[in-house]
C-alpha cells in the first residue's frame, strides 16, 4: 500500500467515525417518556422514545446524552445526592453522578423483583397496577407489600405526599382519592371538578347509586378555556399528580393543558393554573403519565412536550399560588 493509499484510507476510516459520533450524538430522541428530577431542583432525567437518555442541567438550560440503550421506564434519582440509577434494554443497572463518573454495575438480584424495589433508598415506594391488583405500598427490603390500595379503575397513578404519611391517586375514570399509608385506610376523596362534593345517601337512589354531588360546595370552577386540543371540555380523568410545596400538590387532567392545584387533605379543588399551548405538554397519553415530575423543595415542575423531543420547566410561586415557565 502507498503512503497515498493509506493516508485516503485513513482519512475516510476518521470520516466514518465521525459520522458514525455524530448519528450517536444528534440522532432523534423522541418524546419524552419517563421524567425525573433531583431534590435540589437543579438536574431533570428524561427517557425518550427511542429508548435515550438524557441529563438535564435546568439552570444552565444544557443536557447532555448519557445513552441510548436506556429502559424508557427505569431511572431514579438517589435522594439528596447527585448520583442516579438506570437500567439498559438489557437489565443492567447503571449507578452514576450527573458529572458523568459511573459508580456501580449491578443487576437485578433476588429477592428483589422489580427496578423500584431493589434501588429506591427511601423507606417507602410505590408499585401501581391498576387493575386488577391495585396500588401496593412497599417498605424497603420486605417481600410482602404493607398495604394494597384499591377503588381506582383501569389506568390510574398514585404518589407519596413530601412526608410520606398520604397516598394520593387517580385514575382514567374520573376517581380520585387518598389514603393514609400508616393504616392503608381512604382518608378521602377529591371532589368531583363539575358536579362538587359527594355526599353519601343513608338509602340508595332509584339507580342504586348511594352518592349524591353538592356543586354548591365548588369554590372554583373549570376556567372559560378549559378545552382540550380537540375542542373538548368534559375531561376529567386523571393523568398525574406532583407536588410542589410540602402540602400543596397538581392534578393533571388527560389531554387538558390547565392544571388543578389542591392542598393535602382537603378534597376541593383550590385554583386552575395554565401550563400553556405552545408548545402542547405531554399530556394526551396514559403510556407518557410518567414524563411529568416535580421536585416540591424547589417548587420546580417538568414535563415533557407532546410532539418535541425537548422538556418544559416551570416554577410553581408558593406565595402567589402561580405557575410559570421558568
């Protein structure tokens, strides 16, 4: 081979992989899946659709490509540290800092059966299956789950207040409720956005239904835009919650781009908030209810868009009760 031959050889090897860096590096990432966020407010975590991840710097608004090889489903943020797990397409458990140093390699072992139960660190996690077995409470390390919450119906979601005392849920048919996670006991359930409170009838009606509705209990009432993309506004079924102070938390409504914001314990709606149209959030489908997360401490909510691969940041303002891209 002449030093020609082998200088054209080598120039085209580079040029192949430079192409080959740059399809890994800006390749489509889809939307977003799964969100999560960290403690401080500072880093978000996203899956996408064609199975990516990506890290998220929402102060410095960068983000930067961890893998794409990622489990939509499976990413976690250690508490009150910088360091987070995910899972490949393959099973393996990948433990890193957002700096970009990987810590551990594992796999799922016995006795544990599912991503949550073997890296959650908090005392606490959930499971959901809704139906037919409900939404499972799990204490860390047991092989039983310490209580099983059932009345939600078909798709549903659920999550911890910030003291891990309530469970608030909801699901695809218009119910939702919470329940204290001491006893597994229903404390209560949030009042119905259209129709008020429901009062429990001493007898059951000509239809056999036992609850009536009081609309005369709403204090706040579905805005003039309460339309979805379609033009629809009957929507209530339950998307995802997130909390964004220490007792004050969201309700995201299917397909609606306006959120509803209560106070735990008290099942009356408190205030409509916009999440705006432009870009759409990711709202108008069940299998995306996770690209939604908060992080309560920093009053920071994130949200993936409904047709972009990008995310949308807001700030909840605790004093004013607003809501606003940050």
């Amino acid at each position: 081979m002449t030093i020609n031959n082998y200088r054209k050889l080598l120039i085209t090897s580079l040029l192949i992989l430079i192409s080959f860096a740059a399809i890994y590096q800006y390749a489509p990432t889809g939307s977003a899946w799964t969100i999560k966020v960290s403690n401080d407010g500072r880093y978000a975590l996203s899956t996408h659709q064609y199975h990516t991840l990506l890290l998220w710097d929402l102060q410095r608004h960068q983000h930067r490509l961890i893998s794409r090889n990622a489990n939509r489903n499976h990413i976690y943020f250690k508490p009150n540290s910088r360091q987070f797990v995910w899972q490949t397409r393959t099973g393996m458990l990948v433990t890193e800092t957002v700096e970009g140093k990987v810590i551990k390699l594992a796999t799922l072992n016995p006795p544990y059966k599912t991503f949550l139960s073997q890296v959650v660190e908090e005392p606490l996690h959930l499971e959901s299956s809704c139906p037919p077995k409900g939404i499972s409470i799990w204490e860390r390390g047991k092989r039983k789950p310490l209580h099983i919450l059932h009345k939600l119906i078909g798709q549903c979601t659920a999550i911890f207040s910030p003291d891990q005392q309530t469970v608030i849920g909801g699901d695809e048919q218009t119910h939702a409720y919470s329940w204290d996670v001491s006893s597994g006991k229903l404390k209560l359930q949030l009042d119905d956005i259209y129709l008020g409170k429901f009062i429990k009838r001493s007898n059951p009606d000509i239809n056999g239904l036992m609850w009536d509705t009081d609309p005369n209990t709403l204090t706040v009432h579905p805005p003039a835009d309460w339309v979805d993309a379609q033009g629809f506004r009957d929507d209530e079924a339950t998307l995802q919650f997130a909390f964004v102070d220490k007792t004050h938390y969201l309700r995201f409504i299917t397909y609606m781009p306006i959120v509803i914001l209560y106070k735990l314990n008290n099942p009356s709606p408190i205030k409509y908030l916009h999440l705006g149209r432009q870009p759409y959030p990711a709202v108008n489908d069940y299998r995306r209810k996770q690209a939604i997360a908060s992080s309560w401490r920093t009053h920071t909510v994130v949200i993936g868009q409904a047709d972009g691969d990008g995310i949308l940041v807001y700030h909840y303002d605790p004093n004013h009760k607003r809501l606003g891209k940050a």
